[in-house]
C-alpha cells in the first residue's frame, strides 16, 4: 500500500532526531568497475567494486533539547557514528523497516533568511556496509527490568552478506546499565535453540554501537535481550539489517 511519508524515525549516535528532521535522503550503491573482454559477446562486462552509503538530512534547531541536534551531529563531527533510519509511518516500533550503517559526517550546513525558522543540514558518507531489516528495540517506553524482544522475521544471511546492527542508548537514569545480545532462531519460538549472534558490550551511559556478523547464517528470526543492571532505566533503539549488497 502507497503511504504519504509523516512519520519517520531518525537516530543518530546517541540522539533521536525524528522531531527535528524534516528531510531524509539515503542512497546506497556499490561502485561499477568496467572489465570488457573480446569473450563478451560484444556485451559491456561489470563487476562490482566498493560499497557507499550517501546520507542527507536537513530540519530545524531546538537547540537545548533533550535531542538537540548539536550534541551529536555537529559535536562529533570527524567521528563514525551509527545512523538508523525507519521510513515508515508507524515510527519505530519493533518489526517496522529499518536502515542501518555507520557513515561520516562529512558536511555541517546551518543558519538562513531573518524572520524564518533556523534550520540545519547534515550529509554523511558511509563507512560500513549498509543493511536493511527492522527495528528490534523501540524507544517508545524506558527499559527497567531485563527481558526479551519481540521476534522479527528478517531473513536469513547469505554467503558474503552480513548482519548489521545499531545501538542507540538515548537516556539513562539512576546507576542504571544495559546489556544487549541479538539471537537468531530457525523457526521464532526461541525455545532453547537459538544462537547469540551479537554482543554489545555493557552500556552505562548514553551512547551508540555498531556491530556486525558475516554469513551465511541460516535462520531468519531474530530478536533483542537485554540485562538491566543497577537501578534506573534505559531509553534505546535496537536494529537489525542485512547488507544491502554481497561481496
């Protein structure tokens, strides 16, 4: 079903810049390295050559906010930082689409016209692989007690894909730490055959990881646990996807 876009989700690091996002543009492509031979049969051969991810997003300042765009965007520019993007009307809730990868901050626009609203702009490059999946962890309420994901079917990851994962720890109160492993499963009962795929390393603070596993790996479920430790809770995006192109 054809949708008019409202509504989408945008984290980048350790902020949540859905509110102050107007525009998101990502393009992803893998370079076309021409190797034409007398054996083509008087077609133009190509072979794939590197991955690039292209990002361009744009909106309006609230600066002081909880999710103001400087604390991240413009504060660590130089730095590799996680992107996930959710192009849905429905946000991020767990199972929506989403994108992944890890791209550079590479351009900072900012100020405009008197009189109109300020705006920013921001364009990054990747450097990582990019993936497409689903969101496995929403933000939508603070995590206080351990527990398990909804499982998503995601899909199976072939030979010379990879599974790629973000980690958004967007507020923490308390001593409160977190603790994420995505698992894997054949048939999404997750009944005692599942597998630890990915293991981010414990989070105490607000922050952001980005990790990933080569294929093939054959089951096509996937979900989230956690471990909260201390007392408080944790607000944080989890997302899962598989890399757009094989090598």
């Amino acid at each position: 079903m054809k949708e008019v876009w409202l509504n989408a989700a945008y984290f980048v690091g350790a902020v949540d810049l859905t509110s102050q996002t107007s525009r998101i543009e990502a393009e992803f492509s893998v370079a076309e390295i021409e190797c034409t031979t007398f054996g083509s049969g008087g077609a133009e051969e190509l072979v794939g050559g590197l991955e690039s991810a292209n990002i361009t997003a744009s909106g309006y300042v609230d600066y002081g906010g909880q999710y103001d765009v400087n604390r991240e965007m413009y504060a660590n520019r130089r730095v590799l930082l996680p992107h996930t993007i959710g192009p849905s009307n429905a946000g991020a809730a767990v199972g929506v689409v989403a994108y992944v990868v890890k791209p550079l901050t590479t351009s900072v626009k900012v100020l405009g016209p008197v009189g109109q609203v300020l705006p920013w702009e921001v364009q990054a490059r990747g450097s990582s692989r990019a993936g497409a999946g689903a969101f496995l962890v929403s933000p939508s309420s603070a995590l206080s007690t351990s527990g398990d994901g909804t499982p998503v079917e995601i899909g199976a990851i072939g030979a010379g894909r990879a599974a790629l994962a973000t980690l958004h720890v967007l507020e923490v109160t308390g001593s409160a730490t977190l603790d994420v492993v995505i698992e894997s499963d054949a048939t999404g009962d997750f009944n005692g055959s599942e597998t630890q795929q990915i293991t981010f390393p414990q989070m105490s603070g607000v922050g952001s990881q980005f990790k990933s596993i080569a294929g093939p790996i054959t089951d096509t479920y996937w979900r989230a646990t956690w471990t909260i430790g201390g007392t408080g809770t944790v607000t944080a995006v989890v997302a899962l996807g598989i890399s757009l192109f094989a090598v």
